[in-house]
C-alpha cells in the first residue's frame, strides 16, 4: 500500500521506528536518502526527534491517529538546517492486536507557509508606508513592520540614505545602526548600477527615488532559507515598496516646494501689478479673465465678481465693446499677441482712451494658457493727436490753396507771353502733380470727417499721376505689380520723379506717338520696393542725351535725399527704362 501510493508517505516499524518509505517521500528528506532506508528514525531524524519522536510515542501508547499541520521543523536535508513545513497525518498500524507500527502520510506545506507570511508583511508595509511623512519615519516604519509581520525572513536590517557626506543610517532593526561598518561593506556597484549584491550574511539592495538611487537596504538573511529564488525576490519586493514610498515622498516634497515658489512668486507678480502705474490682466486659454490688478478695480469701480470672466467688457464704451472681444477670441483661437484701443469708463462714468497690449502665457510643458497683457492711459496722447490732426488739417488746405495760387499766378504771368508759356504749364503740371501726391498721402486718420481714413497706396498715386497720359480706355498706360500703402513724403518724392519721366515721355519718348505705351511694374523683394518704367512705341533712340535735363537732375536728387533711394537711365533702342529702387520701409513715410 505504501509503495503504490503517490502521496508521500513513511511507515515507522517496531520499537527503533525503523523507516520505510516510497519514491514519493525522497524530495522531502533530501540527501538523507537512501541512508535513511530501513535505518531507526531516531539516528537519520536527530534534528527533528524533541518534535517527531512525542508524536510518535503518543501513537504508539494510545493508538489514535495523531494530525498537526504546517508542522515547522529545521531539517538538515540540503547540508544545511532548513527551515520547513509539512502537514503530518501519524496513523497506527495494529498486528495481533497491538500497535506494530506508524504509518505517516506527509504533505510539505513549506512554498505555502512562506509564501503567505511574505504576502502578509508586503501588504502590511505597503499599508503603512503610505501614511509616512517623512523619508526617516518611512524607513523606520517599513523595518518596524517587516519584522512584526516576519520576522524569521529579517533578522535584521538597516537602512542608508546618501547625503552629502555619503551614505548614512536612517533606521534599523536587530541592530544598532552603529553596530556594523555597512558603508565600508556596501559595494559600491550597488549604487552605481541600481544592482542588488550579497555580502556575508546579508543582502544590499538599492533603493531608488524618482528615477535614482538614493540609498541601500542592506537585510540581514535567515541562514536556514536558501536566497535564490522567491527569498530574494521577497526582499527585493520590500526594497521596492521602501523605494515607491521614497519617491511619493519626494515629489511631494518636491510639489511642496514648488507651491511654495508659486506662491511667492504669484504674490510678487500681485504686489508687482498692483502697484504698476498700468492695469495689468491675465486670462485663461478660452480667453476669460481670471486675474485684473487692484487699478483696474479702483479705476472702473468693478468687483472681481463683475469683472472676471467676460465682466471687463462692461467697463468699455458700448461701440468699442464688440471689436474688443472680436479680437480678445480671435487671439486666443490663433493663440498670438494682439494690441488695441478702446475708450474705458470710470467710476465716475466718464471715458478715457486706453492700449491694451497682450502676449501669450506659455506653461512648463509648452502649452497656451492664456494671456498677460496690461493697459495704458493715452488719453493725453490722444488729444495731442487730435490737435495735431487739427493743426495738420489747416495745414494741408493752406497748402493746396498755395498750389492753386501759385499755378494760378504762374498762368497769370505768362499770359501773352509766348517764350514763357510753355514754362508755366510745366510749372503748373507740376504743382498738380504735388497736389494729387498731397491729397493721396495725407497721414492716417486725417480724412476720417470725409468717410475714410485718409491713406493711399502707390498704385493710387500712379493712377492718378498718369490719368492724363493714359489715353483711350487707358491703352497707353499699364500698371502691374505689388502694392504698398505710400505716406506722405514718399508720395511727394514718387510724384516729382514719375511726373518728370511723364512729361518727357509725352516731349520725346513714347508718349509722343498715339501707338506709344509705358509700362509700370512694382516689386518687393528683400525688404526693396522696385519700380520699373519701360517705353515702347516710341522715336528710336540711339543712346543717352548729350545732357540731364534740370528736371531728371531734380527727381534723382529728390529721390535719393527723401526716401534713400536710386534711379538708373537704360536707353535702350525701343524706348527708355527707368528702375527706381527704394527701401520698403521709406514708402510709409
């Protein structure tokens, strides 16, 4: 029966307890077979007869089966004494009446037991290592728990946290922290490559925080468990559990500092913006106010409860209101700096013209969220521009009427005069041509009171200067290229030279022929606009005139005084090409 069996089980025969055993029992006694085969219990057992040898006495006396589980013994199996478990069931075997013999079915229990003590002191120090506050206290907890929950498996322990001075004790258990030389004992590839490595005794193993090591668990080790395999594993397990809860600690210190910086920093930023001499604002990635500084509340007599989120529109003049936040949503959509004017009410209800200039906020991670802007008072500046408005606007008719008085007077004088005639009808081209420039290039915002803004482009101004010439349909005249807004001394500049490039167009080149064309091509390249003025259709010419005309003289000097530019002269057999070049930003002057 007993050799059938697959079970694991021995049979105890007569008074020595002479062992009988099948192949199933061998794993469980280890080198002992087959020495053990046939041999008293007593001599191959030694180790383990104070615990075996009154259980088998009390079946042998009695006769009554005998059962015990996770039966704990230190068996020397392995050549050395191992800690084990097995679940006995002792039975007695009768012959002639009386107890011959025990029979004994054995179950090792051993992967079981320890398995589930090692699970019990994980969880309970994954449990109490989340309520630590501290790196001292959690290191202290965890051995603390570790050897309540399991001792047998941690003899003792000590934990080393590197610093500034290297490593040093922070907690221990079964020992003083002093009591052994650890950091002369710790390798150093420990905490070089994060490895976990035996010394006598004991095994180190690193702990990590955040992504470093930052200290050893040197564990002492239970000399009757083998440490390969699930013993390793289990303290590698602790050393992981002790690392988490280092490295929670961490960025919570870490998060902490950082709130603490933020803090200070946003209590700056409020002391800073509140005793700017400008109204500072901020909003969040939709663009809604999350932040207005004590100005902006004194000045409107708004509360953060009116003014936050889209309050602030309130405070505007009713026509600005729509065109503000226009622009506010647009800005947060395209996620750009924008700037603009609006009249603010006061507390008192009156308006004043502000700017409000805004820039994006850009988190740590890259990302908008919102903007930062502040806002000016230019009321004064206003009004110094509306008187200046004002002033320009006499101005500019005093001139005007000067042009007319002067051609008028100009006509006046040559009337009769046969040898002058034709100077004063040049003369007067040319104060028509300047008047045309004057009224194309007014400065913005001049001509607000007649319905526009006042601004001309440079294709305005050649349309108009060359209107005259045109001809039939405008056949004779052709205007290509790219457009720029022109101010007012380039306009002048641009109508002096092109209205003498016309009139002797119209004297000698191709203008003087009904099938005579120019050609007008603008370009900007570089940060350069290039006017080209091409003839074709015209007298043939066979090179450059034997002199410069006052006129051609007076342009190129003009040119180059007023806007820095350049004018060349190709006289060219098919007709004249003129190239002007200028820098793209003398046009808006």
């Amino acid at each position: 029966m007993v050799l059938a069996s697959p079970a694991q089980i021995v049979l105890f025969w007569g008074d020595q307890h002479i062992a009988l055993y099948n192949d199933a029992f061998v794993p469980a006694i280890g080198e002992k077979h087959p020495r053990a085969l046939g041999r008293p219990a007593r001599e191959s057992w030694s180790e383990l007869w104070d615990s075996v040898g009154p259980l088998l006495e009390r079946v042998y006396r009695t006769g009554q089966a005998v059962q015990v589980n996770d039966c704990h013994f230190l068996m020397r199996r392995h050549g050395y004494l191992e800690e084990v478990f097995f679940d006995l069931s002792y039975s007695a075997v009768h012959e002639h009446g009386e107890v011959a013999g025990v029979m004994c079915i054995a179950t090792e229990t051993t992967g079981r037991v320890l398995a589930d003590r090692r699970l019990r002191a994980l969880r309970a120090t994954g449990l109490r290592l989340v309520t630590e506050g501290s790196l001292r206290d959690a290191c202290a907890a965890a051995l603390e728990t570790m050897a309540a929950e399991n001792p047998l498996d941690l003899p003792w322990g000590i934990i080393l946290l590197d610093g500034k001075n290297g490593l040093a004790p922070v907690a221990a258990h079964g020992m003083t922290p002093g009591a052994m030389p650890v950091p002369e004992r710790v390798p150093e590839t420990v905490l070089r490559e994060a490895t976990p490595q035996e010394i006598p005794g004991g095994l180190v193993l690193p702990l990590m925080a955040c992504g470093a090591a930052a200290g050893v668990f040197v564990a002492g080790v239970n000399p009757h468990l083998p440490l390969a395999g699930d013993y390793g594993n289990y303290l590698g397990l602790m050393a992981g559990q002790i690392s988490q809860a280092m490295t929670r600690l961490q960025r919570a210190a870490d998060e902490r500092r950082a709130a603490s910086r933020l803090r200070e920093s946003e209590a700056r930023f409020r002391n800073l913006a509140d005793h700017a001499p400008v109204i500072v604002w901020m909003t969040d990635a939709k663009g809604r106010a999350i932040y207005l500084s004590r100005r902006w509340y004194e000045h409107t007599g708004q509360t953060p409860e009116t003014g936050l989120k889209g309050g602030w529109l309130d405070a505007l003049h009713p026509d600005d209101r729509g065109r503000a936040g226009e622009v506010t949503e647009r800005a947060a959509q395209e996620k750009t700096s924008f700037q603009m004017e609006y009249r603010l009410r006061a507390a008192d209800g009156t308006y004043s013209w502000v700017i409000d200039t805004a820039a994006p906020r850009i988190g740590g991670d890259g990302c908008f969220e919102g903007f930062v802007g502040s806002v000016l008072d230019i009321s004064d500046r206003k009004r110094a521009e509306e008187a200046r408005d004002l002033l320009a606007r006499e101005l500019s008719h005093r001139i005007k009427n000067i042009f007319m008085v002067a051609g008028g007077l100009a006509s006046l004088a040559a009337r009769g005069e046969a040898a002058t005639e034709a100077f004063a009808a040049q003369l007067s081209a040319r104060l028509k041509a300047l008047s045309v420039a004057h009224d194309m290039a007014k400065p913005r915002g001049w001509g607000r009171d007649e319905g526009g803004d006042g601004s001309g482009t440079v294709h305005d101004l050649l349309r108009s200067l060359m209107a005259p010439y045109a001809g039939p349909e405008g056949a004779n005249v052709t205007l290509l290229g790219d457009d720029r807004v022109v101010g007012y001394a380039a306009a002048n500049t641009l109508a002096l030279v092109l209205h003498e490039q016309a009139t002797n167009a119209v004297k000698y080149g191709a203008l003087s022929r009904p099938e005579g064309r120019v050609r007008i091509m603008t370009r900007v390249e570089d940060g350069i606009f290039r006017l080209q003025w091409r003839e074709t259709g015209g007298p043939p010419l066979s090179g450059p005139p034997a002199r410069r005309g006052f006129g051609t003289m007076l342009a190129a000097r003009s040119l180059a005084g007023q806007v820095h530019g350049r004018m060349t002269h190709d006289w060219q057999a098919e007709g004249l090409v003129v190239e002007m070049e200028l820098p793209e930003a003398q046009l808006a002057r």
